[in-house]
C-alpha cells in the first residue's frame, strides 16, 4: 500500500496538568499529566486518522520534554524534528476545572510558558537537516496563529514557512489567545487575518473570528478572505466549510460533551486528512465531526 501524504506540524508542545476533580486549584491534590499544544493535538489527531504526521519544535532537555517526545512516538509521530534545547524548560499548562450543572466542565488555563524552548523556535528551527527532511516530504504543514505570539523567532520562522511553502499546502488554524496578545491586538488582528488569507486550508471557530475579524458569520467571513481554497468555520452545534464558491453545512454529531478543549485541534486534523485523500467537502467535514467528538469525551485535550 503507498504511504499517506505527510502533514507536519510546526508549533510548541506542551505538557497539560489536569486535575482529577474538579474545584479551584488551590484544593487540587492530583493532577495527570497530558500531551498539549494546539499543533501537536493535530499531528496525534492526523495519526489516529490513519494519515503521517510528524512534529517540528522545541522542547526542554527535562522529563516533560522527554515525556513528550515519548508520547509522539507512541502514536507512530516522526519527533525527528523536534530539537532538545539544553538551556530552556518544556512549557506546561494548569487547568482550573469547574463543574456546574449538567453541562461540560468548565475549563480555565493557567500557563507556564515564558522562556520555554518553545518560545525559542526560530528560522534556524527550519534549517536542521531532520526538518529539512520532513519539510521535504511534507504535503502540508499545519500551523497556528498561536506560534507567531510566542516570540519574534517564532513568527519569523511562520513567516518563512509561508513565504517559502514551495509545492506544499498550508493549513491555518486562528487559535486566538488574547493573553499572548495582550497590548498588542491590533497587530495580531492584522498579522492573523494575513496568515489566514494566505493559507491553503484556513480554519477559524466563530467565537474567534467575532473576537478578531468582528464577525463570526461564514458567508462574511468568505467574503473577507476569498483567497484560501478551504475556509472552514466551527461552531458548537455544527460547522461550514468552503471549497472554493461549493459550501456545505453540517450540525455536530451527537455526543456526550465532557469538556470542549482540543475539539477544534481534532476537526482540523480530520479535515486536513480529508483534504489529502481527496474526499468531497462535505466528506472532508463529516471526517472533521467524527474525529472531533472523540475529543469531546474527556478532559484530555487530544484524541488517541
């Protein structure tokens, strides 16, 4: 059987400490500990679709960097592209759990990601040899609007991924995190909307697209960025994807919804995946929604 198209994904990972009860941190005892970060959900989501994946990034010379990089290679994720910095720590993240009612738990996150190998991707990130090797292979490369807020490397070297993709596409997703923006919003608004129109398979949910573009309506959102092939537009109760004028609209499958964090990480994952093996727009979508749910079902912020 031939191989599936590679999708690498270029981003920071992180590990996720996530209470086993829910209440406020300062009455958590136990935490479990997680693979994070909106790139690498995707590149665990793209493996669990049957597709490549693999991972370009930086992480500490510490047990959460190891921790991770295990983690990828559980899943069958090429790590080789993932440098290990000797000076700088594995970025992390608390999550506050709050239950209330009968709904999905409520989640807050604290992080812990200043000064973190992470925020030291740079363009030399790009130019190592294993990077240039999967770079090579890649059919696409996933990224986020989280990774040029990291520092000034990280967004030069975005900016290098999309100025220099050659023959592959480019998947973007907005992932708005005003905490990495704070003071500095006109220029992420500026800055992201440009990743967006650029991108090959662009990707937005509707609460960030009010937040940042002032409208989380697809047919506007299309009209303000006609330029990608895909723009796809999530909403809790469902989504709208385009390819090119073609439209199609799907509600979410029904599932029981433990928490919502990493749900957009799993869509995009399957969406890509779609996009690579041909399949319609609207099959791309049901692929989406299907991988999503899974993520829906825990506290966890990826699929396995």
């Amino acid at each position: 059987m031939p191989e599936t198209p590679l999708i690498a994904c270029f981003g920071e990972g992180l590990v996720a400490l996530v209470p086993t009860t829910a209440g406020p941190l300062e009455s958590s005892r136990t935490f479990q500990r997680s693979l994070a970060g909106a790139e690498w959900n995707v590149a665990l989501a793209v493996a669990s679709a049957g597709s490549r994946a693999a991972v370009i990034s930086r992480v500490g010379d510490d047990g959460f960097g190891r921790f991770l990089l295990a983690e990828l290679a559980q899943h069958g994720i090429d790590a080789s592209a993932v440098e290990i910095d000797p000076a700088a720590p594995t970025g992390l993240y608390v999550k506050e759990l709050s239950a209330e009612g009968e709904g999905p738990v409520q989640s807050a996150m604290h992080y812990y990601r200043a000064g973190s190998a992470g925020s030291r991707i740079s363009p030399a990130t790009l130019r190592t040899p294993a990077a240039e090797r999967v770079l090579a292979d890649a059919a696409l490369v996933h990224t986020t609007g989280i990774t040029p807020a990291l520092s000034e490397g990280a967004r030069a070297a975005q900016d290098e991924l999309f100025a220099e993709r050659g023959d592959r596409l480019i998947g973007f997703d907005v992932n708005w995190r005003p905490a990495l923006w704070q003071g500095r919003e006109d220029e992420a608004r500026e800055l992201l909307g440009g990743y967006l129109a650029a991108a090959d398979v662009a990707q937005c949910s509707a609460h960030d697209a009010e937040a940042v573009f002032g409208t989380g309506d697809p047919d506007r959102l299309r009209a303000l960025f006609p330029g990608p092939r895909h723009l796809v537009v999530t909403r809790d109760d469902g989504a709208t994807a385009f390819d090119g004028a073609e439209r199609a609209d799907a509600p979410a499958v029904p599932s029981t919804v433990v928490e919502t964090i990493g749900a957009g990480d799993a869509f995009a994952a399957g969406f890509l995946a779609g996009v690579l093996s041909g399949l319609s727009l609207s099959g791309c979508v049901a692929r989406a929604n299907r991988i999503a749910t899974r993520a829906l079902g825990s506290t966890r912020d990826h699929v396995d």
